[in-house]
C-alpha cells in the first residue's frame, strides 16, 4: 500500500489517462459481452424456459438497481435522520427540531423558499412571454436557440459566468471587469459588492437559474402552443380579441395541463439546486439552501444526523409536487 | 391536394397577420441579453492575462488583443496535487460514456419488459417507478456511499460484500445509472408502449419469444426515442456536479471538470484568466452536442413533458 503511494506520486497526467480508459474500456467490453451472450444463451433455450427468462434479463436488473439504490437509501436516510451524527444512538425528533430552530438553518429553509416560489414564476412568465411573440413569427429559430443555450451549460460553468457579471472591483482607481458594476456606474450609480450583500445576493443567484430555466420553458410551451388550432386564434382574432386579451383567454387555458407540468418540472429542479450555491458564494452570506446546506452538514461536519434530516426535509417537499404529476398521468391513462 | 395548398396559404397568412414587429423586437432583446454573459466569458477568455484582468471584456472590441495563453496555462500546466485541466477533460469521458449507456440499455429492456409483458401488477409497478423521481439524489446519497465502501451486513450476514471499489469510477457510474433510471423507464415506456400491437402480434405468431422480438422489432424502432434520451443524459452526467464529488471520493484521478471547476473557483476566485478559459473547455463538448443536435434534445424534452 504504501508503495503503491509513492509509486502514485510519479504518474503523469497521461499514465493516468491511460489507466482509466483501460478501465473504461474493459466496463463496456464487459457490459456488452454480458448482454450479448445473456441473448444468445436465453434466445436458444426452449419456449417455456423464455417465459421466465425474459423478466430474470429484462426486468429484474433495473428493478434490483432502483431498489439498492434509492428504496434501501429513502428507508436508511429516514432511520439516520432520527439518530446522532455518528449513527450512533436513536435522538428522536432532535435533528428536526435543529433544523426549525437553529436561526442559520431557517434562514436556508426560508431562501429555499424564495428560490421555489421565484424561479418557477419568473422563468415560465419569461419563457411564456417569448413563446408567445415568436409563436408567429417566421424564423424564430435563432432567437430560441440562444435562450435555450444555457440549458446546455453546466451549473458550475454558468456560476463562472455570472460570477464574473457580477465581479466586484473594490479599489474605486481601477476599472470595473464586472458587467453590472460597469452599467451601474455608466448611469452614474455606486455598485454594491454584488454577491457579499444580503438579501440582494439570493436574488442575483435566483436569477442565474431562471436564465437557465427560462429556454426549457420556451421550448416546451412553444410546441404546446403549435398544438393550438389555428382556427380557434383565427376565430378569436374575428370576434376582435386583441393580441394580449387572445393570450389570456384563447392560448393560456389552451395550454393549461402544458403549464403545469413546466411549472412542477421547474419546482423539483429548483428544490435541488446545490451547484449554483456552491460556485458562487458557497453557501455563505446569508444564500445557502437546503440541497448545499446538506452536502455541508453530511460531508463537511461529517453529521449524518442533521444531513439526513435535511434531505427528508427536501424530500417531503417534493412529494406532493410529484403526487400531482402521478394522479394527472392515470387521470391521462384512463382517458384514452 | 389544392385543399392542402388553400390551408398551407390561409395558414401563411395568419402567421403574416400575427406576427408583430413590437414582439419580435423584444424577443430580439431578451435573447441579446440572454447571450451577452456568455458572450463575455468567451471574448475574455481569449485576452491577455493582464487586459482582463484590469479592464472590462467590453473594451476588447476597441483594443483586440487576442491570446490563447490562457488555454495553453489553463489545459496543459499543473502539479502532481493539481493536475492539468486536460486529464480531467478525460476523466469526463470516462465517466460519461458508461453512465449513458448503462442507464439507456437497462432502461430499454425495464421498458419494453413494462410494457409488452403480461404479468400481475404491471401498471403499479410502473407507477412505484414513475414516483421513484421523488427520491433526490441527496436522499440517496450517505447510505449508497456507505454501501459502496462497507458493502451490506445485517447481523453477520453479508448481502452485498465490500467490493473495495471507492476511489474508482465505479461508483460514479453506478450512482449515474441509478438516479437516471426512473426517468429513462418513464420516458422510453411512453415510446415502447405505443408500437403498433399488431406488428408485436404478428411477429409472435411467426414464434418470435421475447427476445427476438426485442432485438428484431422493439429496438430498431426504438431509436429515435434512444437517440433523443442518449443527449439528454449525456448533458446531465457531463454537467453534473454533486455525483461526481461525492461518489469520486475525492480522488483528483477520476474526478469529472465540474469539480475541477468548482474547486477552481473556491481557491483562486481572482484568477479570471484560468477560470474563464476552464469554464469554456468544459463548456465546449456541451455546447457543441446542443447545437449539432438540438432538434433531438427538444424532442425528448417535449416527450417528457407535453401532453395532448
């Protein structure tokens, strides 16, 4: 073992490299030969014993893979989230009663819910209002590909980018290289340090996720909008409905069941968000959510108690949303 | 066909009638806006060190320096304790592919299984999967990593054995496969469920058994719905950051570039020329795949989430 270490410290980057894609290589020889020859084996044995078979090859693996791997986990989570940091002993309700008392701890559940009400709301709203004004328009491809853009970046990428909009320049002799600093300036206003100042960080983080969020909306309202019969708008446009009155009353309750699932999709992403937290101010002034003060709790204080806690916290927020989603898709079901 | 060709022109004209300049204008401006931070990052990652570092991107446009120093510094120079930004450009491959592929043929055969196999529970199951996305990875994630590195004993009977795997790409990919399941066996079942039965039927009674009807009938006509599941997941794992830093037990050797990324920002946050070069290298292979291959990213977008 110890060898082995000091062996390590003089791997270059490409022996490195080279260890890990044989690695990879070997997983997806491995992979494929398993698959391969489970068929050929299973496909010549008789009619009977295919019956069984096919759930043993098919089925079975996703389902052992779901059940080690997020029902084992849901039950242990909620069993360590009644016990001490270390596992140890049973606590009770103690990391609940933590989580709702402790003041840095509510102010992580009352961020989460600012970020829950105002990314959702504000990216639908916008990615709404650009479905709408390009729905007619002839070439709306460029437009929609660059709002849609950000959906490609990475979180951590797109806590580079703001965080370098929102670049602070302290000493007043230099020039800003923040592009906000530098607009507030140009109308002659003084630039607070953007991401130290309380509350106005959260809502400068807020904002990096509805910039990513907002193109997902689009995308998906603008082809619900597509499925608006012309003849229904036409039929409005008649009776004189103006454009706005026409969104209103013609395409919004048109694309209703469309909107809502925009707006749960948006909910669950949103009650995650660990990565933008994380890059841009770490969690600390006052913007930390639920998703990064748990990572903190279990990882950083090594406290498997209050992390657990926080993730059933977490948890229990999204049920209902995804209840939802489950009752309108058998509602869906038995419709058809 | 001259009905067709009245439709196409009535519908030629509506659009003419409805499209406003006013609208247009605006959406000109937000997506303007939308792409000027972008914009800025990538115009300064390509100045010299000391221009960005002292003066706004916006001033290049004046004064066009342009140097790739940056990259040069940012991919290629590092330590033995920080390695160079292009080994964790690999480590991303590695981790990405097998946490594509995995989730998709699993998916594929859950699917299939879900949806052409007759057996007693099948649409509770299928449900118990869907509502399975209610689980967020943070709720999994301190019992799978301990799973990882002690295995499963209850009393002193082993379930799952300690397979010594932590520090390896292994758990990464295993962690990927697992969270990315429910969504792939919801959306893939949406597609499978909807061939034709009697193309199923008939090759039945040609004696076709379960698995030759998958290989010769319900994956050929599966790919579309692969292809447009493979982007997305490949965006998901390739962007991904929380799975990557906790499942790579913080080994520098199999860590993705996000973490590389993070980390760069925490240590050094006035580095601008370092980080505004890395964040485009791990920036570039995604947004390469959304442009060259956008259509097939909205539509399995829209499978997911349009109704009607």
């Amino acid at each position: 073992m110890m060898q082995f270490a000091i062996f390590a410290e003089r791997k270059t980057p490409w022996d490195i490299i080279g260890e890990n894609f044989t690695l990879l290589a070997s997983a997806l020889l491995a992979f494929a030969a398993v698959i391969v020859l489970l068929f050929l084996v299973a496909g010549r044995t008789n009619v009977k014993a295919q019956e069984w078979l096919k759930y043993l090859v098919f089925l079975v693996p996703a389902l052992l893979l779901l059940l080690i791997g997020l029902i084992y986990p849901t039950i242990r989570t909620i069993i360590l989230s009644f016990m001490d940091a270390k596992s140890e002993n049973f606590v009770g309700f103690d990391n609940y009663v933590w989580a709702f008392t402790i003041p840095e701890i509510v102010v992580v559940l009352r961020n989460t819910a600012v970020w829950v009400f105002l990314v959702p709301f504000l990216s639908t709203a916008i990615g709404l209002s650009i479905a709408y004004m390009t729905d007619r328009m002839k070439r709306p491809t460029v437009i929609k590909s660059l709002i849609f853009m950000p959906m490609a970046i990475s979180f951590v990428g797109a806590g580079v980018i703001w965080r370098f909009v929102y670049n602070f320049e302290p000493n007043e002799n230099r020039a800003d290289i923040g592009l906000l600093s530098a607009i507030v300036k140009f109308f002659g206003g003084t630039p607070p340090n953007w991401l130290l100042e309380s509350p106005g960080n959260t809502y400068l983080l807020i904002a990096v996720m509805v910039w990513i969020q907002t193109g997902f909306a689009m995308v998906v309202l603008s082809a619900a909008m597509k499925n608006v019969p012309d003849e229904i708008v036409e039929a409005a446009m008649l009776d004189g409905a103006t454009p706005i009155k026409r969104f209103f009353r013609v395409t919004i309750p048109m694309i209703r069941a469309t909107l809502v699932v925009v707006l749960t999709t948006i909910i669950i992403g949103t009650l995650k968000v660990f990565d933008i937290v994380r890059t841009m101010t770490g969690g600390n002034f006052q913007t930390n959510v639920i998703a990064n003060e748990m990572y903190s709790q279990a990882f950083r204080q090594m406290n498997y108690g209050t992390g657990s806690a926080l993730a059933i916290i977490l948890f229990v927020a999204i049920i209902p949303v995804i209840a939802y989603n489950v009752r309108q898709l058998r509602l869906e079901r038995t419709e058809r | 066909m001259t009905a067709s060709v009245a439709t196409v022109r009535a519908k030629r004209r509506a659009k003419n009638i409805f499209s406003s300049p006013i609208a247009s204008a605006v959406a000109w401006i937000i997506a303007v806006v939308w792409t000027i931070p972008t914009f800025g990052l990538l115009v300064s990652s390509i100045r010299p060190e000391k221009e960005i570092n002292s003066s706004g991107w916006w001033t290049f446009f004046a004064n066009p320096n342009v140097s790739f120093e940056n990259y040069q510094k940012v991919l290629f120079e590092g330590t033995t304790t920080n390695p160079p930004l292009f080994q964790f450009f690999f480590n991303s491959l590695a981790v990405t592919l097998p946490a594509v592929i995995f989730p998709i043929t699993l998916a594929v055969f859950a699917a299939y299984a879900l949806a052409w196999f007759d057996f007693k529970g099948r649409d509770t199951l299928f449900f118990g999967i869907f509502a399975l996305q209610v689980v967020p990875l943070q709720l999994a994630l301190v019992p799978l990593l301990q799973l990882f590195a002690k295995g499963l004993q209850i009393g002193d009977f082993t379930i799952i054995p300690d397979f010594g795997i932590t520090g390896t790409y292994i758990p990464i990919w295993i962690a990927h496969t697992i969270f990315a399941l429910p969504l792939a066996i919801f959306l893939l079942h949406n597609f499978i469920s909807q061939i034709p039965r009697e193309l199923i039927e008939a090759a039945r009674v040609d004696g076709a058994g379960p698995f030759t009807l998958f290989s010769k009938i319900v994956l050929p006509l599966s790919v579309p719905a692969i292809a447009s599941f493979l982007i997305f997941q490949f965006l998901w794992v390739w962007n991904d950051l929380l799975v990557g830093l906790t499942f790579g037990a913080g080994s520098k050797e199999v860590a993705p570039m996000t973490v590389r990324i993070a980390e760069m920002v925490g240590t050094r946050g006035s580095g601008w020329e370092v980080l505004t070069a890395g964040a485009f290298v791990s920036m570039a292979v995604p947004l390469i795949v959304f442009f060259a291959l956008q259509r097939y990213f909205v539509r399995g977008l829209l499978a997911g989430s349009v109704k009607g």
